[in-house]
C-alpha cells in the first residue's frame, strides 16, 4: 500500500478533527478498506483509528431499540444483541469468518455499503437509523446505491439505532468464493407491517422488495409469497450468477427468512 | 517510523513501522517472527491468524501501529513451558493434521481459539469455525479430527499415527 | 504387523514438530545480508505492442538500485520449454521464445515488463508506478476455437497461426477407429469443458538470488519441486552458468501441486541480478501476482465418442481436445494434453480401438501446465462421464457397465491400444470395495429419504487408473522429452551407525523425511531415528528430478532401496571379514549380521565403525568407508487404480450440492505408511471436489482475468467437503519396483471430478430433470439451477 500517516485518537472530537485533514480517512475494523489499499485503490494521507474510542463501542437497549455504537465489532454483537434482537446478532455471527468478526465493524460494513454486505439488509428491513457526529440519518436516505451512502466528507457514524421487530430473520446464499451474500434477504415484522430488504442481487445495491412487504405485511408467512418474484432487471450478473438466478434467489431467501422468523 | 511495542509470547518486543507496517510483516520483518505466514492479500486464507488481546486476527489486515501495547501471541508462543507440543499441536500430529505445514500456524491459532470459545465442538461447529483458513494439502479431514481429538473427544473410527 | 518405524507403520511425521511450532524454514524465511528487494512491473493488457518504457523517473525515487527491462537481457536466454511435441505430420510443434521479460510484445495480463530493485519492497513498487510505459493495445484472443480462425491476431508473430501442434495418436489407428464408428450399435458422444484451475498451493512462489563474487558462485533459493531440474534449466539455457558454479535450494516448500515443477522467469532473473548487483535479491509473490503468473492447469474442451456394439461392448473411443498453452510454452505444458493424457484414454477398459487427437493452441493467458494428475484428470473425467451417459441411454447399471467392460484381474499384463502397458491391476476388487464401504445397496433408501425433505440424492461413479513413477527415460526421450527422468539417492554411513541419506525427490508436503526413513530402517532393522532424509539442496543431493506425477516413492524410494542394497552388500562384507565366516553366510536382521546357523555376530555398528575405523578391514580387497549412490531409471509407469463413490444432496430451490459422502476404494500397491497414504488421498480428494464445484479460473473476452484473487475464485474450504471414506486394502503390488508401490499423490484428484459430476446428474435425473446430461465443471448453485430449468 501507499504510506501514510496513522492516527488513533481517543473521542470522537479529536477524530473528527483529525479527519478534518487533507485526504483523510476513517479506519475502522479495516476488513475491506486495508484489502483495498493493498491493490492500491486507495490513497489516504491519513488513515484515522476509530478502534481506540470507546464511547463508539457496544450493544444497549434503550426501550425499543437497540443501539449498537459504530465501532462495535460484528463478533460483540453476535454477542451482546442475542437476547435482544436475535435476527441481527444471528446476521453478525454470519459476516466473514471469525476472524473477521473480531475486527469488523457495523459503522465500517455500513459507511462502506459494499452490495453484497450483510449489515445494510438489516438497518433497511429495520428502519434503523444511523447516528453520526452531525446528524440522525434514516436507513431509507443512508443507502445511496453501490458503495455509496449518505455520508458527507469527514462525517463519521457514532451508532446506529435498530427498533427492535416483533420477529425477524435473516437468510443469507454465500457467493461461494467471497462468501460475502450472493443474495441475502432480512425481513422483520413490526406492528405496523413487514419490511423486507434484499442484499448481494441488485446492481443498485441494497433495496426494500415493495411487494414481498405488502404480501407479508397482510399475512406473515412464505405461503404469502406465493406467486410473487422479483425482477432481473437491474440485478447483478457475475461469474457466480445470472441476473435471473439472483432474481429466483430472492424469492427463495426471503421466503427461507419468513420461515425462519423468530 | 514510529516506534511500535508489543507484548509478543509473554515477553515486551519492539521495532519500527510505518503507518503502512501490517502486523504480519512487522512479526515477520521486524521482530523475526517467521512463524506467521502470508499467503494471500484478501484476508481470505488465514496462514497470518495470531491471537490480538486473545482474540483471533488476521495480522495481515491489522496495521502494526494500530495494536501498539497490545498482548500478542503467535505460533511460536503455543508450545508448553517445557517446549513441547501442547496439547491441540500434539493432536495435529497425532492425526496427520498437516502436510506442507504452511497453513498450519493460522490454522492452530484459530484452532485454539475455538477451543477456548467452545471446547466441546462438534464436527460442524469445526468445519464451519474454520472457514477462514484455508488448507490446500489436507482436504480437512485430519485438520478436523485433530481439533476434535484435542478437545478431548472420541476420534478412534479412523487411522492415527502410532 | 511391522514395527514401529518399518514399512507399513503409520509412523507420527518427524517435520512436523517444527512446522506446528513455527520454525519451519519457507524460502521467503530467508534473509540475507545486504539483500535487495525486486518488484516486477506486469502487463495490464493481455495483449500489446510495447512502444517505450521510461524508467528516468522511477529511477530517481528513495531507495530505487536499479532497474532492469528486456533490453538488459540481451545475450540471455529464453525460458526453456522442457519437452518437444511432433505433430500428426511428423513436424515439430510451434516453438515461441520466451523471454525473461516481455520483449516487443506483452501477451498475457501479468506477463513481467520491467523488474525494479530497490532497498525494500515498498519502495520497489511506489518507483515501478512511476515507470512510464507506452503500450499499445492489440486485439487478445482468449477462446481457442476462435484463436484457430485464419483471421485471429496472433499471440507470436514470428509464428505462422496460433496452433502449437495438431497431435493425432494412435494416427495409424484412425481409419480403424473410424470404421468401428460407422458400424457401432450405439455411439454416445459427449462435449464438455475441463475447466481452467490455479493451483494454488498456500506458499506463493519466492525467489531470492545470492552471488559471491570472490568464488564467481550463484546460489538460489526457491520454492520448487525440483532444484536440480531449475539448475539444469536456468544454468544451461537461460544463464549460462555451469552447475558447479550453480546452487540450487529448494528448503522447506509449502505445496507444490505441479505448479513449483516449471522453471520460471522470476527465479532466474533474481539469480542473474544478484550477479549484476553483486547482492542478494529477493523476489516474493503476492497471491494477486500468483493468479497471473503461476503456472495454470487443466483448460480443455474436449469432444469424446464412445462406440458400442450390441452386446453393449466397448468397441471404440474418439476424442478430440482443444488444449489452452496460454501465451508462452512452459517447462511441460506441451506434454500434458498429449502423453500424460492422450496414453490414458483406454482407462480401465479392454476397448480395442482409440484415437485421440489434441490441438494445442496459444491464446492471451497465463501459461498452462501439469497441475496435480496433468492430462489424466482430464483423460478419466471425459471416460468416466462418457462411459456414464452411455450406461443411461442404454438403460444398463453403469456398475454393470464397468464391470463388463473392466479389464480383469487374470489380463495383466495388459497391452492397451494408446502405447502402454498395465502390469498389475484388479478392478473388480475396488469396485467391490467401494460399494460395500460406501453402502452402496442402501442408496435407494436414503434417496427416499432425502426426497421427503425436498432434496434430490444422487450416487456417482467413478474407475481411474492413472500411470505415475514417471518415467522411463529412453520411452521418454523418444516422446519428446528434453530430459531424463530417474531418481537418485545417496546413502552415507556415518561411523557409529547412523544414516543420512541425500535424496533427489524432494518433499513439499508429502513427509518423506518421515517415509523415506521408514524404508531404510526397515531394511537394515534400526530405529528410523537413526536415519536422516536430506533434500532440496543441489550442493548435497545427487542430480535427481525432483517430486511430481506421484513419482516419489516407486522411483526415488526405488533409487533408495537400491542404494541401500548396495550398502547392506559392502557391508555383509565387513561382517564377513569380522566375523571370518563367507559372505555367502551373512543375514543381516534386526540390525545384526549373524553367520547363518550359529550364534556368531556382529552389530550394525560394530560394522559401520569398521568400516571408517579399518583397523581390522580387509583394505587389500575392498575400500574403507560406506557409502553409496544409486540412480534408477523405472522400466515401466506404475499403474494405480481405483474406484470412487460420491453422494451428494441437491437443493432443487437453489442449485446447490452437497457432498454427503465420498468413497475411495484404491489399489496403490504396496504403502509404506498408510497415515501418510491417506491424507494424500484426503487432499486430492479436495482438489477433485474443488474441480467439480467451485473452481474456475475465468477471462473476459478481452483477457482480463476475472477470477483473480479468492474473492473469486472460490477454494475449498473446511465446511465444503465431508469426511472421506478412504481404503487402499486392494494390493496389487507393482510388478517393477523393488517395493511394489504405484504412488498416491495424484489419485484423488483424478477420480473424484467425474465421480461427483456423475452423482450430480443421477440427483438431477432422479429428480425429474432427464433433460439434464451433463454440466460442465464446476457445477455451481447457478448453473445446477440453470441446467434444471433450462427449457
């Protein structure tokens, strides 16, 4: 990789303004952004640690929601979020291997929004919102396609916070050589209906599957996706599959997470 | 450069690196440490896993400088006092848990790592731990039975070294 | 039982203990004093004219030595292509050159341009950014039936098409073949890819070159199979250095798997720049680097024909193979789709009539060569889905099939109709083996049970016979290959008994260090501790031709066996003497020399202080010390056999498959350690299941390599393969080599890809899909759940 100067303070004040530099960036777990800066795709002038502030670390409930701070690694919240969101700290413990898990982040997995992330599925079918060191951002304006998102320069998520759904599930179809998802489908059911968000199909990245949150929001269950699919168009086409089986994944995992909701 | 230390195998080392320096190469380059291997840049296949803080890692995506003061352990710290194999090494051996012995060292950190995690695993608990480390030689079988067997548990349907 | 230590002992391996600990010594392990680092600059465009290369720049950055392009390499040598093809003509085989770095022309992605040395690595490659290169993009080509056309833009130039060769064999039998063809019951034909494969052992390649010019001494060290064959290669034909002035170290290797066989561009531009720099300097592969430059295996698309006559006989068998060479010739590539493939397509059949013939063509890619089982994967894979898809269109049990056609046990010798000779075999044994391991009766009742959770269970088979130990070398040489291919070995007895042994095979994984003890303990009746196995270092071993094509063991164990005879005879000498009884009298057993018939003795150590202490010593008849050197040169291939079982489970919903269970039934001839036996086994296994259903190595039309790193190209991993069933109680021990042994190296990976495919398809047809006859490897989750809806 390019060299540069590392940083590790120790608030979020001292990050954001570390971050404030030229050509500076936030490092979290670093699982996807060091690969990245190996191939050289990647040239920050200053690489600034999140991993030394602890005040963006760990799983609370606070009523109905569950507040995970952005520097939370994936293996803590498989961890810490068992009891109180199942479905979410299932979707961690499925990320990467568990290596990875000790690293990763969520903040890191969802200012990166990589199409084929676990993560992004879970804040969208949740309705979360993501906290930074400016403002609260809904999961809906978050995700703003491939690699894309919401963020402003320098602007750096502090939590996310997920409202807690009465069931939900994630079902995800590794792509057998990354095992990042092929096709990841989260659904959650809340009380005023059910929300479905696909992951690894769209080329557009993570999106809400409208139609499969109508069905299921009259009737919570995979018989009620009975009859529905999901278009190719716009889906990813890869050397591990077609738009048209992405498509056909879609309505396999979600009605898998349907049936699999708790 | 910056002046990077760490406590590596109970004992406090130091060296320079750059904010560049990965883990890996700073065990490697820097303290001597060959034991830890790299064999990809993707942090798919493992050879580098070292215990950070007693967690599992991939050295190769953890920049040297971001770990200053932390407790590391690696492949060269796992034998016992007496510098015999311990207990999940033995059983590597025992088992015919390696061949070229390059995936070995990533492979017995995360090994143990479940272990400490889960110490009564079942064959796909194994299996599915492992996903992070690649063996291209063993085709898993025995890398499987000899974490099996280090856990204490009954491997006997099958052929062991004698 | 034997005793610990001895031949047919599961004996613990002796290099693991440094291995598990951490203090293996790997090639990038090594550091030299004063060493410099290399970074190579490669091609980004599969294709194209170089037009300049300005390194001012770079040269100016922190750190930057030198930096070396095709022009400093005038006066070198190419890289040497080891074997020579003769087409069906009787021309020889279109020849490129093949430089160190890209002269002219760039003609794969990752072909090396420019090398930059600097202090470190970071350094090397922040300045090879800042060469300025001006490359002009020609058009690639990457399909080889289009690179056939008259109009395809040509990989070489000076070439006259991009056709390597068109190999026919056996060319006499063709009219024959053809006439069986026109009057066969029923013909079965099949087209089908064998996929494009990285070998990817887990150590990238490392080259570090060291040079002392107060003795004019070259020295390498490098992760290869075969250090002597790199410094016959790189002294005499790319550097010119003679091998006394040449060191070739191979120290501990971290897999092979053919792809560490090749002499490659890296290694000796290190050597050469170390002697330019008068410094040492050392090259290591990034895993990115090693998609592009490894060697890589398999890529053939092959059409087969199989003929039968009523009785359901096997009377003929077709074929005709389109094999990638990439872009240049590397060190075997030539002989893989030819006489490591074309020599095995009568398989485990009495068909009397074969044709074969094999276009090997040049295309924008990476090189091509042996990876594990080299042609007879791609050989067993095309029989054994053929022989198959017959089996069903007859509506015959492909059991029953085999069987019928089987080359029985009282037929050995047998004399095939593509140029060899099997001398041992029973095939009926193994079949028998694997069907009752792998409870082959009770499959029915598990399919019904899997179909009452929506899954389709299927059962494939698959009988391989491979020919390794190679290989004789005059039947070599008069194949076209450029070298000889015994084995060597050295057995040195130290004074007070010990042993060290210089062997020319060399161990990347396969514990020799463990076996090869096992042997000569065995023989002599010591403790295998006493017995050192060096290897891997052309300053100590004598000239051998390294491991590979499951060769250790049945050429260069068989070296050893005769090395060692020749030291027990010296020795049963000494004994004679110290014992004054006739040599015709000694036994030699349990390490002790007895005069037979009485109590009279002499231990294995009172005889080896005799012999470097000869006090007492007949020295007017014979000379003191004990030591011995043996080269053997095999008379035949060994033939191991062997009959695989796959079940799998079949998520219609997804595509995917599951292995549920593997069967491997084999006929290795005599083991030496059954521990080690087996976990060969397991690998190629892995391998083979890697090939079926997740493997591929993919370029886009333009030659950009898709699947370049383990993003993508998807590897087997722990929770993709179950645990194997794996048995080697079926002996026919090889009829030519002192130990009876046929290697097991390579097995696994050449009867496990059709095995799998096979079940595949009997899941899919049992589920309903007739339509589906085949899927081309690997079958993926989309393309099993594309075939089963393909309309």
């Amino acid at each position: 990789m390019y060299n540069f100067d590392f940083v590790k303070p120790a608030s979020v004040e001292d990050a954001v303004a570390a971050l404030s530099g030229d050509e500076a960036q936030p490092l979290s777990g670093g699982m996807t952004l060091l690969p990245s800066m190996k191939q050289r795709l990647n040239a920050p002038a200053t690489l600034v640690s999140l991993t030394g502030i602890d005040a963006l670390k760990g799983v609370c409930r606070d009523g109905d929601m569950l507040v995970i701070g952005a520097a939370t690694p994936h293996a803590v919240v498989a961890r810490d979020a068992a009891a109180d969101y199942p479905a979410l700290a299932e979707l961690a413990g499925q990320i990467g291997d568990p290596m990875v898990r000790n690293r990763g982040t969520i903040g890191g997995s969802l200012a990166n929004n990589d199409p084929s992330a676990c993560y992004p599925a879970a804040a969208l079918a949740s309705g979360a919102t993501i906290v930074t060191d400016k403002r609260e951002i809904a999961a809906e304006e978050f995700f703003q396609g491939m690699f894309a998102t919401a963020l402003d320069e320098g602007e750096i998520i502090t939590s996310v916070k997920f409202p807690i759904p009465q069931k939900a599930a994630y079902a995800k179809f590794a792509q057998p050589a990354s095992r990042f998802a092929l096709t990841g489908a989260f659904v959650a059911q809340y009380a005023d209906g059910a929300r479905v968000a696909i992951t690894g199909a769209s080329e557009n990245g993570v999106f809400r599957w409208s139609e499969a949150e109508t069905a299921l929001s009259s009737n919570f269950s995979a018989d009620a996706l009975n009859g529905l699919a999901a278009s190719a168009d716009q889906m990813i086409g890869d050397l591990h599959g077609t738009p048209e089986y992405r498509a056909h994944l879609v309505g396999v995992m979600t009605r898998r997470a349907v049936g699999a909701a708790h | 450069m910056t002046k990077v230390t760490l406590t590596v195998n109970g004992r406090s080392m130091s060296g320079q690196a750059e904010g560049r320096t990965l883990l890996s190469s700073f065990l490697r380059e820097e303290l001597g440490l060959t034991g830890t291997h790299v064999g990809c840049d993707t942090s798919q296949c493992g050879a580098c896993v070292v215990h950070v803080d007693g967690q599992a890692v991939k050295s190769c995506t953890v920049l040297a400088q971001d770990v200053e003061g932390a407790n590391v352990t690696t492949i060269e710290g796992m034998a016992n006092a007496d510098g015999s194999l311990n207990t999940l090494q033995q059983a590597f051996q025992d088992h015919h848990g390696l061949q070229c012995g390059f995936c070995t060292p990533g492979m017995v950190m995360a090994a143990s790592s479940l272990l400490a995690e889960n110490p009564k695993p079942t064959e796909a608990e194994v299996r599915h731990y492992l996903e992070g480390n690649i063996c291209r030689c063993t085709g898993y079988h025995n890398i499987v039975k000899a974490v099996m067997a280090a856990s204490g548990q009954d491997v006997s349907d099958t052929v062991a070294a004698e | 039982m034997p005793k610990d230590g001895g031949i047919g002992a599961s004996t613990k391996r002796r290099e693991d203990v440094r291995f598990l600990t951490g203090n293996g010594r790997y090639t990038d392990d090594i550091n030299l004093r004063g060493q410099a680092h290399a970074f190579f600059l490669r091609s980004q465009v599969a294709h194209g004219k170089i037009n300049t290369i300005d390194t001012s720049a770079a040269e100016a950055m922190d750190g930057v030595i030198r930096i070396f392009t095709a022009k400093d390499f005038e006066g070198v040598g190419g890289v040497p292509c080891g074997w020579l093809i003769t087409d069906k003509h009787g021309q020889p085989m279109q020849e490129p050159k093949h430089p160190v770095l890209a002269e002219g022309k760039v003609r794969h992605v990752g072909d090396p341009i420019a090398v930059v040395i600097a202090e470190t690595l970071d350094q090397a490659r922040d300045a090879a950014e800042a060469i300025d290169l001006d490359i002009e993009d020609l058009p690639a080509v990457v399909d080889m039936k289009a690179a056939l056309s008259a109009d395809a833009p040509k990989v070489h130039d000076e070439l006259s098409s991009n056709l390597c060769y068109d190999w026919g064999f056996v060319e006499e039998n063709k009219a024959a073949v053809d006439e069986a063809f026109a009057s066969a019951a029923h013909v079965t034909s099949l087209e089908l890819v064998n996929q494009r494969l990285i070998a990817n052992p887990m150590e990238p390649r490392v080259a570090v070159g060291d040079y002392d010019p107060w003795n004019d001494n070259s020295t390498l060290y490098t992760t290869s199979q075969n250090p002597h064959v790199i410094r016959l290669l790189m002294g005499a034909f790319v550097l010119g250095i003679p091998e006394h002035k040449l060191r070739v170290v191979a120290p501990d290797v971290g897999g092979g798997f053919g792809a560490k066989i090749f002499h490659y561009a890296e290694e000796a531009f290190c050597t050469f720049a170390a002697r330019q720099l008068k410094r040492p300097v050392k090259w290591t592969s990034s895993r990115s680097e090693a998609f592009m430059s490894d060697a890589h295996g398999r890529d053939h698309v092959t059409k087969i024909e199989l003929a039968l006559d009523a009785e359901n006989n096997f009377t003929a068998i077709r074929t005709e193979t389109y094999a990638n060479m990439g872009a240049y010739l590397s060190t075997f590539a030539p002989s893989v789709p030819t006489w490591l493939h074309g020599t095995l397509m009568a398989g485990n059949y009495r068909t009397p009539l074969i044709y074969v013939n094999v276009k090997a063509v040049f295309t924008n890619t990476v090189p091509v060569d042996a990876y594990r089982g080299a042609g007879r994967p791609e050989a067993t894979f095309q029989l054994e889905r053929v022989v198959d898809k017959a089996a069903r269109e007859l509506g015959v049990d492909p059991v029953e099939l085999r069987r019928q056609n089987f080359i029985k046990a009282d037929q050995f010798p047998y004399a095939t109709p593509v140029a060899v000779e099997y001398d041992t075999g029973n095939y009926d044994a193994t079949m028998d083996k694997m069907l009752e391991l792998s409870d082959y009766a009770g499959f029915a009742a598990r399919a019904e049970e899997s179909k009452k959770r929506g899954k389709l269970r299927g059962f494939g088979i698959a009988h391989y016979i491979e020919a390794c130990g190679i290989a004789p070398s005059n039947l070599v040489g008069q194949l076209g290959a450029r070298a000889g291919l015994y084995e060597s070995a050295t057995v040195r007895v130290n004074a007070t008994g010990s042993i060290s042994i210089y062997t020319g095979s060399h161990s990347h994984g396969q514990g020799h260090e463990t076996t090869f003890a096992q042997v000569v303990a065995d023989m002599i009746g010591i403790d295998a501790g006493q017995v050192e196995i060096n290897h891997g270092d052309t300053a100590n071993t004598p000239m051998g031709m390294g491991t590979y094509g499951s060769r250790s063991l049945a050429v260069g164990g068989s070296a050893l066996v005769k090395a060692t005879n020749k030291v027990i005879n010296k020795a049963k000498k000494i004994a004679a003497h110290l014992l004054e009884a006739s040599e015709a009298d000694i036994e030699l057993a349990d390490g002790k020399f007895t005069v037979a018939g009485t109590d009279k003795s002499v231990d294995w150590a009172g005889v080896t202080l005799a012999a470097y202490v000869p006090h007492n010593y007949p020295l007017e008849s014979m000379e003191p010390g004990l030591e011995e050197t043996a080269f053997y040169d095999p008379s035949n291939f060994t033939y191991p056999s062997g009959a695989y079982g796959c079940e799998v489970e079949v998520d219609p919903d997804t595509g995917e498959v599951e292995i549920i269970g593997f069967t491997a039934a084999d006929d290795f001839g005599n083991v030496v350690n059954p521990m080690i036996v087996e976990g060969q086994v397991h690998g190629g296994l892995a391998q083979g299941i890697g090939q079926a259903l997740l493997e591929r190595c993919v370029y886009d039309a333009d030659g950009q390599l898709v699947s370049g790193s383990y993003m993508d190209y998807a590897m087997p991993r722990a929770d993709n393969v179950p645990n194997y069933t794996v048995d080697h109680s079926c002996v026919t021990p090889c009829t030519h080599n002192p130990l009876g042994v046929k290697g097991c190296g390579e097995a696994g990976a050449i009867g496990s890809p059709p095995a799998v495919i096979n079940a595949v398809i009997d899941a899919l047809q049992r589920g309903g899909h007739s339509h589906v006859t085949h899927i081309d490897m690997p079958a993926s989750p989309s393309r099993v759940w594309a075939a089963m809806n393909a309309k």
